[in-house]
C-alpha cells in the first residue's frame, strides 16, 4: 500500500458540508439509499445532528487533498455504567470511516483511525467499538479489533 501523510485534521463546525457530502458518498456507495428514504430529511437531519454535537460528544477527523474533504472518521462518545473491563465506563463509537474512491489505497482511514486512538488513550477511553463493513474488517482486525456476534437491535415505530 502507498502510504502518503497528509495531516489529519479534527473537524469542526465550518466542515459541516464537507461531512454531509462525504457520508452521503459512503451511503450510496454502501446501498443505503433507498426510494423510501427522504435524502432531504437525512441530510437536514443529520446536519443539524452534526452542528449540536460537533466536538461534544461526536468528534470528526478528516484529510483534505486540494481543499476537498476525500477521507473521513467519526467517534461518538459517551459513558455507560462502568463494569469490570471498563471502570470509567468511557466508550466510543467507531462510524463513517469512509474514503473518496479516487483516493483510496493511500492509507488514509489508518491515519485517521491512528488518531482516533490517540486520542482515546489521551483521554482515558478505554473502549472502542464499531460496526464494520467488509472493505473495513482488514483494517480494524490490523488495529486489534475483535469481532463479536452478541448484538440485537430493536426498531421502535412511533
């Protein structure tokens, strides 16, 4: 792999639409846009979603080539009731690790996973954990992730 530094950088507020455009992308190159779904909604959604949490309780990295966002790596913090593995019960979640096809094989999602573990261990977040997809498993196995299988879910309709 070809790896090339580019600086990673911690998103903030004025990267909104470069966010948006980016996890779209990821969307619809993961078959995650359906015809039932409202894009205008998921987008005014998650827009507003982004711009209340930013630097919060979800941090946003990002390489930028030629002023253009073409990688990015989301981490949603929050605390649950601590357990033995976990006393301070700090957690984070691992989403939109997602780089622009035309720049992959780069190593771009290593430099922004690397920072996003970085920062975990500076700020005493012990666990980290994700859904992945399988262009992603390689890299999160190389990282030490584990893989387990005792997940449900429950969709609730209002």
């Amino acid at each position: 792999m070809n790896m090339i530094e580019c600086g990673v950088v911690q998103l903030d507020e004025k990267a909104v639409n470069d966010f948006l455009s980016l996890r779209i992308q990821l969307f619809e190159e993961l078959d995650e846009l359906h015809e039932d779904n409202n894009i205008f909604e998921l987008k005014a959604a998650t827009k507003q979603y982004y711009l209340t949490h930013i630097n919060k309780d979800l941090l946003s990295w990002g390489i930028y080539q030629n002023e253009k966002l073409v990688a990015l790596g989301s981490l949603c913090l929050f605390t649950r009731i601590p357990y033995s593995e976990n006393l301070s019960g700090l957690e984070g979640y691992v989403l939109n690790i997602y780089t622009s096809k035309l720049y992959r094989n780069h190593g771009f999602a290593n430099q922004i996973l690397d920072t996003m573990i970085a920062y975990c261990k500076v700020h005493g977040i012990k666990r980290l954990w994700l859904h992945n997809s399988e262009e992603g498993k390689r890299l999160y196995e190389q990282k030490g992730f584990k893989k387990k299988e005792n997940e449900m879910e429950l969709f609730l309709s209002f």
